[in-house]
C-alpha cells in the first residue's frame, strides 16, 4: 500500500515535470495535496474491506461456535463438558474481537493494520480450536 501511494506521489510529481514551463510553488502545492487526498482515499478504502473481511470472519466463528454448541447437546457427557468449555471460551474470544473491531475507524493506518493483524490471528486461533474440537467428536 505504501509503495502504491509512492508510485501514485511520483506519476504526480512526474506529470508536472513534463510541462514546458517551470512549476510554481502554487502547482508543487496543489499536486502535494492531490496525491496526499489520493493515498488517504486509497487508504480508507482499504481499511473498509479489511474491516468489512474482518466482521464476515467473526460472524463465521460465531457460527461454527453455534454448531459446535449443537453437535454438544448430542455428545457424551465426558465429551459435552469438554465442548461446552471450550464454547464458552471461544465466545469470550469472538466478544474480544468484536470489541477490538469497534475502535478499529479511530485508527491511524499503522494501528488498524496492527488490529487487522492481531484480529486474523486470533480469529485464526479460534478457528483451529474449533477444527480441533470437531476432530475429537469425530474420533
């Protein structure tokens, strides 16, 4: 993402250096301020489909946590209270996460590629619990 809002910063720059007269300080500025408005936009926009990736990714856990839960009710008693424990902490993870993804809009960039980050590991985290625990109902 930053080599694109580079790449974008020297086409600009690039495009005024093209001109037969010499740029004044008033077309440095405007360019400047064009490609800023250009990275930024580029930059919200990729924020929004990580966050919206992000929240489908949570609602997926939370439904693999609900058949967990079902298949649970139908288990040895042995294997329900394994279940319903690891049920339960994977619910306080996907509560965790789905706090984390609130602040995620009063980011700065580098902080919500952080969160970004540290969410897809958790949620990754949480998802192998879950493949786990449906492997040994399956055992």
């Amino acid at each position: 993402m930053i080599k694109i809002t580079i790449a974008a910063c020297a086409l600009l720059i690039c495009a005024g250096c093209s001109r037969e007269t010499k740029p004044t300080a008033e077309d440095v500025r405007k360019e400047s301020t064009e490609a800023a408005r250009t990275a930024a936009d580029f930059m919200a926009e990729q924020s929004a489909r990580a966050k919206r990736e992000a929240e489908a990714r949570i609602a997926e856990l939370d439904r693999r946590i609900d058949e967990l839960d079902a298949r649970a009710e139908k288990a040895t008693a042995k294997m329900k209270a394994s279940l319903k424990e690891t049920s339960k902490e994977l619910r306080a993870e996907s509560k965790r996460l789905k706090d984390r993804m609130s602040t995620w809009d009063d980011k700065a960039v580098e902080a919500w590629q952080a969160t970004k980050s540290e969410v897809e590991q958790a949620a990754s985290k949480a998802e192998n619990a879950i493949d786990r625990m449906i492997e040994k109902i399956r055992d």
